[in-house]
C-alpha cells in the first residue's frame, strides 16, 4: 500500500508532455475575477506503451466563483484528468486553461486549491489532527496556527473530540471527513474532490452529501466535485457538466438553479429534481457506447 503525499502538488506527474503551457500568458493578478476556471478546447493525450488514450477532447467549460460544479460520466471519461489539469497535475495535450487568471502551475504553486482524493490517503501512523496538520508543516506555517487551522476545520465537519484519535480508529466517512478538512485548512479558493464520497454506504453517503451541501454555504467555496452518481450530482450542484464516455467531451452543461440553494434532503422528493435527473440520465444515454 502507497501513502501519497495528500497535498504534495509541487511536484507534478511524470506523465506530463511538454506541450503548450497555454495560459502562460494569462496575467496573474492579484484581484479576485469571478471567473475562477476557464478551460477552451482542452484536449490531453496519455501516451502509453501500446496506443495513445486520448482522455479529454476539446473540453470547454467555465466555472464562477462560489459555483458548486459537479462533472458526471462513465468510469473511464476523463473526469479525474479533467481534475487534475486544472489542479496542475497533468499537462493539457493542447488547449488553453486559466485558473484566476493564472496558469494552473501559478495557482498550484500559490496554493489556491485543496484537492480531496478517491481515497482519504490518511497517514496511519499519524492522529487525525497532525494528518491535518502535515501540509500546513510542509508549508512552513507555525505550530500554533498549524493546530489552530486544524482544529477549525475538524470542528467544520464535525470531527471536534477526534482529534487524538488514529485514522484506523475511523470510520470511511469519518475519514474522508478528515480529509476535507485537511484540504481546506489550506484556506483554498477552490476546492477541488474525487468522488470522496464513492466507496461509502448509501446512509453514510447521504449524511455526507448533506454535510457537503451545508459546508458549501457557509464557506462560498468553489467547488468542483467528481461523481458517478446522478442523485448525488443533482443534491450537491449549482452546474452539472454529462460528459461522454472516453474521449471526455462536455455533452450537456445544466443548471440546477430551480432547486433551493439551502437543500435537504427532502429536496430529493420533488419534481424540479426529477427533472434535472432525468436530463442528466439522458445526457448520459445519449453518450453511452457499449464499445468499450
Ligand atoms: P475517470 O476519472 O472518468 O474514471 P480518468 O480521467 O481516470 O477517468 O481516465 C480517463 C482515461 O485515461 C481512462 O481510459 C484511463 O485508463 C486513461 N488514463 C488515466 N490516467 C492515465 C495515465 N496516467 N496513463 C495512461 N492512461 C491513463
Ligand atoms: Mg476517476
């Protein structure tokens, strides 16, 4: 079993090209722009042993400060490539992309996003505060704040009283709380999760979608969110990107404004949220192949 260093985002994938750095000349300023990712007919190629595996094909996509986007396509479309272009850890093929005016490599490097993983990556030889506190270590931030910070954000998602205790001592759900807490004791603009939520139990997942929703609002986080599950992409979104099965194109872009921005999960039970539903099961029906 690897430990991946959660939040080690210096260092990039060895699976980057050195093709266009496209936003290279995006000014970096300082000001927050409402527009906090913007991606034009972003394509990336992994070349591999065999045959290349084109994993995004001219993805266009933009998302504004405090939208929650969720991007939801078959295992295999792109998603977890399309996250981690714009976290900086793959190179695009071609195509351009900005993050607050930046290149991704400027907005990782300033530490503007936390990235939650498919699996918590908990140390287990650490407590749940010090796992929260290691990329506040590495950063240099002082101890007092490093505790501070952690125990802020343990208290966020419900986790005041865990901090003593080992990973193992946890539940999933506990665990992938912890890890969400880790990425925003970073103090991120953009918070950036890979079906955090994909291997727990239905009940535990909804808690966890409810806690998610209510975290969001009180934050005004921009999130983007990877998921396979429609109800889960309908409860948590203000935008839904369907995209296709591989090579990931955006087949459907749907706003969920007709649904409350303050949700419960009774919202689940009503028409407006069968409707988005059912538009993205169809944009989903639509892309499917069975070729692969
Ligand atoms: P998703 O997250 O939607 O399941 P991924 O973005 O992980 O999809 O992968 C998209 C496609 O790219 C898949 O076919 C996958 O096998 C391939 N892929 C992902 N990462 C690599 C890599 N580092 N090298 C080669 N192929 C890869
Ligand atoms: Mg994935």
């Amino acid at each position: 079993m690897t430990f991946p260093n959660p939040l080690d985002v210096r260092e990039a994938s060895a699976s980057r090209q050195g093709s266009d750095r496209a936003a290279s000349s995006a000014k970096s300023s300082s000001a927050k722009s409402p527009v906090v990712v913007e991606a034009r007919k972003l394509s990336l190629i992994y070349p591999t042993a065999d045959r290349p595996v084109t994993a995004l094909s001219e993805v266009d996509l933009t998302i504004a400060r405090g939208d929650f986007v969720s991007l939801i396509g078959p295992s295999g479309c792109g998603k977890t490539t399309l996250l981690r272009v714009i976290a900086d850890l793959e190179r695009p093929t071609s195509g351009h992309i900005v993050i607050e005016g930046m290149t991704p490599e400027q907005a990782r490097l300033k530490r503007l996003y936390g990235y939650v993983f498919q699996a918590p990556a908990l140390y287990p030889w650490r407590t749940v505060e010090r796992n929260v506190m290691l990329p506040l270590e590495i950063m240099g931030v002082g101890r007092a704040e490093r505790q501070a910070r952690a125990r802020e954000q343990l208290e966020r998602v419900g986790l005041s009283g865990f901090e003593r205790k080992f990973p193992w001592q946890l539940s999933g759900g506990m665990q992938q709380r912890v890890s969400i807490a880790r990425a925003l004791a970073l103090q991120p603009d953009l918070l950036l999760m890979d079906e955090p939520f994909g291997a727990l139990d239905e009940i535990t997942r909804d808690h966890l979608n409810l806690h998610l929703t209510q975290l969001w609002r009180a934050t005004g986080k921009t999130c983007v969110f990877v998921t396979h599950s429609i109800a889960e992409a309908v409860f948590l979104s203000t935008r839904i990107v369907v995209m296709s099965p591989r090579p990931g194109r955006i087949l459907d872009v749907i706003d969920c404004n007709s649904l409350p921005r303050e949700r419960t999960l009774d919202i689940r039970e009503s028409p407006e949220f069968a409707a988005i539903a059912h538009r993205v099961r169809e944009g989903l029906k639509e892309g499917h192949s069975y070729d692969d």
